[in-house]
C-alpha cells in the first residue's frame, strides 16, 4: 500500500497550470476537462487545522485528467521532468493498461510533460511513448531523451492560456486519419 506525503506534491504547480489552463477552455466553450481525485485513507489528521499528514492510497490511479474536446473524449496525466532524460518508471504499468483501453474505445490518451530545466512545456503522444515503453519491455533504453521528441509537440507560448496543449491534440488527431 503506497503511502501519501510531501512527495505528492510534486507537480503541484503544473497541475495548478493545467486547471487554469482547462478553467479558460471550459469558459471559452471548448472544452470539459476534470481533474481525477485519488482515493486516500487519512491514517493522521492535525487536529487544529484539521490537515492530513499520513494517507494511503486506496487504489492505484489512472489518469491525473479526464473529459472531452469537442466531443472528442480524451485522458491524460501531467508529468514534470527536471532534465534532459526521462525515466519510464514515473510511468506506471497500469498507466498504460488504461490509457490503451481508453483509445481502444475512441478516445485519446496523452501525457502533458513539463520540461522545467527548459521552461517548455510537451504533448507526448500516447503512440510515441509507446515506442519508448515497447524498446523498455524489449531490454532497451529504460527512459526516453530530450532529443528523441517530436518537435512539432512542444507547446508555444500563447496568450492567456498556460498549458496550451489543444493545437498539439489537433495535430495527434491528424497523425490517426
């Protein structure tokens, strides 16, 4: 039984830029996107402030993300990586398990990568980390390199939007037709 602490607040500000991010979408009519809670049982509660200090988990999570674009149902989960070399055990077997069965049933999976040693944000499509987990299980590479994504899916900088990520989610789209 995994446990909860300050480790789980890693990645608490992109998942903050991905709410704004998904609050302006909501606004602007484009998109539902709700963040996915995970279970916890508090083991420890402070009882003047009434804060958890010790959870368990109470199962395993899927997917940070969940919703539609434009009718389009879509998963994903929000990942940080601090340099150049991302290690495929942040990603977990049944991660992948879920987010295969999502696209089997015509949705689309991704994860939102921040790249913080390079202030960049990254739309890894769930085909290319397919590549990298397949290399993994075949005794190769256990992590993918910066200079193995695909260029067209870092996020650009736009105006008013944090996370930006539904120009490359277009662009997936277009790679299945």
């Amino acid at each position: 039984m995994a446990t909860w602490n300050s480790r789980g607040l890693r990645g608490s500000a992109l998942e903050e830029f991905i709410n704004r991010t998904n609050e302006k979408y909501l606004e602007n009519g484009l998109a539902l996107i709700q963040k996915v809670p995970t279970p916890i049982t508090p083991i420890r509660i402070e009882k003047e402030t009434r804060h958890i200090t010790l959870a368990y988990f109470d199962q395993k999570s899927t997917v940070d993300y969940i919703g539609a674009v434009q009718g389009i149902p879509v998963c994903f989960d929000a990942k940080e990586c601090h340099s150049d070399t991302f290690p495929l055990h942040n990603i977990h077997e049944h991660q992948v398990v879920f987010m295969e069965n999502f696209e089997k049933q015509g949705g689309v999976a991704f994860f939102l990568v921040s790249y913080t040693s390079h202030d960049v944000f990254y739309y890894l499509r769930f085909a290319k980390l397919l590549e990298f987990w397949k290399r993994a299980k075949e005794g190769g590479r256990k992590s993918f390199r910066y200079e193995e994504l695909e260029t067209e899916f870092f996020l650009p900088e736009k105006r008013g939007v944090l996370v930006p990520y539904l120009d490359a989610l277009q662009k997936d789209l277009s790679l299945r037709d």
